[in-house]
C-alpha cells in the first residue's frame, strides 16, 4: 500500500535550531515539485542560550520557491527584494528565488514565544524548467485567504494548490497540492486524487493503513494507484502534499537546477558577491559551504532554509 516510508533526520540550520530533515532522501528526492521539507521545534526559547542563536543568516536560492509555514512562534523574513514580512502562525509566505534571492529568517521577538513554543515547517518547491530563471518574488497570504474543511473529527487548511475540492490564490508554477491536516482519534479518511504523486508527514500522532500504524517524524510516500484507507491511531496532525513530477533536478546546499553548469554559476555569484543580500540585514551571512560533493549528492546538513 505504500511505496516507501522515509525516517526524518536530524540536521541543524543554526548554532540553536536543530529540525528534522525529510527531503530530499537518497532513495526519493522529490514528492511532485516537493524537493526539500523540514520540520523545526517545538523549540523552547529558554533551551536557546541566547534567541539570536536560532538566527538564519543571510543565504542564496535558485531555482525553486520556498514555503515558510509555522505552527506556532514568530519569525522575521527579510529578503534581497527588500521585503520585511512578520512570519505568523496559519500564515503562507511563498518566495520564489528563480534566477537569484538572497533572505534571512531571524527570531525577534522573544514576547511572540513567552509561555509557548517555535515550530514550523520549510518546503522547497522546484520551479519547471520555463520558470527557472524568472525574476524572484515574495507573496504573504494570510489564513483568512485560505480555504478550510471542518467536519467530523478532521479539519484541513489548503497551504496551496488544490485537493478534495479546495482551491486558493497562492500563486504557484505548477500542479501541486500542500495541506495542514489535523485529525481526531479513529477518523478515517483517503488520499486525494487530483495528482499522481502524493505523501504524509506526521508532525504529531500515529496513522494506521493495514494494520500498520506510522508516527510523528515520518513521511509515508503512496504510488499513483495506491488509495488506501487510512485512520487516526490518536489525536494527529499531518501535512500532506504532492503534485505532478517535474523530472531530474540537481541540488546542492540551497541551490535548485535542472542543469549542474548553472549550480556552478550560482556557486560563484555568491561568492564573488553577485546575488544581493537584504538591504536592511546585510552585515554577516552565510559563507558558501566548503563542500566538494557534486550536485546531486546526498545534501550534507548544512544551513538550508
């Protein structure tokens, strides 16, 4: 009933962030356009020596967008575009590098995470091969522009896309789907439709299918054909998403291409400066790894975000 179950791993994106890294996995690189996903906290403020240690400097994309969603806490995204955009809860912030971005993610506000906790969740999108080099963007939805489901013990938020009959203006560059999913004990509920490569990643509880029961930190990754009936073991939350493939891309560290030759050229635009960094935080940022793997080798735990 499923074609591959993939364990997160533990990877850190600062001195003080440690996630759990799904994607990209060795054995299945991508979900639909879905290249990279990981999943960060709960993070206690008072486990963090100082909260400027949860900090993601400065860093470069191409070729892909990223989708920043969190859970719970606040975060600040500043970009080479010159946006400034207060990261929420229940929030969508969609950035699309195409030919070159640069952003930070700092943690602020040490009021937004008094008596709760950070946790979110980082997507990468590869752009098709026409959208690579595109001019970059930054859009913010917030929850109240995206539609929801809530009925009998489940309760959805489509994040973009579309699944189940839902639909939304989250600007995206191909077919895809991404869902916030949250499930009472012993709901059962199936798969959508509408795309041919689709998975779950529990964030919270444990999913039965077949008897078989999956928990948090695992990405259970279903073929075309498969439609299983699935059911909430306990109280869950999980996102679910998928889309159409987009064929062979390479990656290494934060870069996305359909061609090495131009992760190469972004190696370089970085490091000779080429790629802008934010406007209003462009005092430090993160030096281009010095990694002599090859696009496409399995990406070592570097700070991607």
């Amino acid at each position: 009933m499923l074609d591959m179950v993939i364990e997160a791993r533990k990877a850190s994106i600062s001195t003080a962030m440690e996630v759990r890294r799904i994607l990209p996995f060795r054995k299945k690189r991508m979900v639909g356009p879905f290249i990279f996903m990981d999943h960060a906290g709960p993070v206690q403020l008072a486990a963090a020596p100082s909260i400027t240690d949860m900090d993601v400097l400065p860093h470069p994309h191409i070729g892909l967008s990223t989708v920043t969603y969190l859970f719970n806490g606040e975060v600040m995204h500043r970009d080479s575009l010159g946006v400034e955009q207060i990261i929420k809860p229940g929030a969508v912030n969609w950035m699309t590098a195409g030919k070159g971005i640069s952003h930070s993610e700092r943690f602020e506000n040490p009021a937004a995470l008094a008596g709760t906790s950070l946790e979110m969740l980082q997507t990468w999108v590869a752009l098709p091969e026409k959208y690579e080099e595109i001019d970059p963007a930054f859009n913010n939805y917030q929850p109240g522009q995206l539609p929801e489901y809530d009925d009998k013990g489940i309760w959805m938020r489509l994040i973009a896309g579309n699944a189940y009959g839902l639909k939304n203006d989250v600007k995206t560059h191909s077919p895809l789907f991404y869902l916030h999913v949250k499930l009472d004990k012993g709901t059962m509920f199936g798969l959508p439709r509408e795309h041919s490569e689709r998975a779950i990643y529990i964030a919270q509880g444990t999913l039965e299918i077949s008897g078989r029961k999956y928990g948090k930190g695992q990405m259970l990754v279903f073929g075309e054909d498969n439609d299983p009936g699935i059911r909430a073991y306990e109280d869950s939350v999980i996102m679910m998403l998928g889309g159409e493939p987009l064929g062979e891309r390479y990656i290494w560290w934060n870069f996305v291409s359909s061609r090495k030759e131009r992760i190469e050229q972004a190696k370089a635009d970085w490091q000779e400066g080429r790629i802008k960094l934010p406007p209003t935080d462009d005092q430090e940022f993160v030096e281009l790894p010095q990694d002599r793997s090859r696009p496409s080798d399995p990406p070592s735990p570097q700070a991607l975000s």
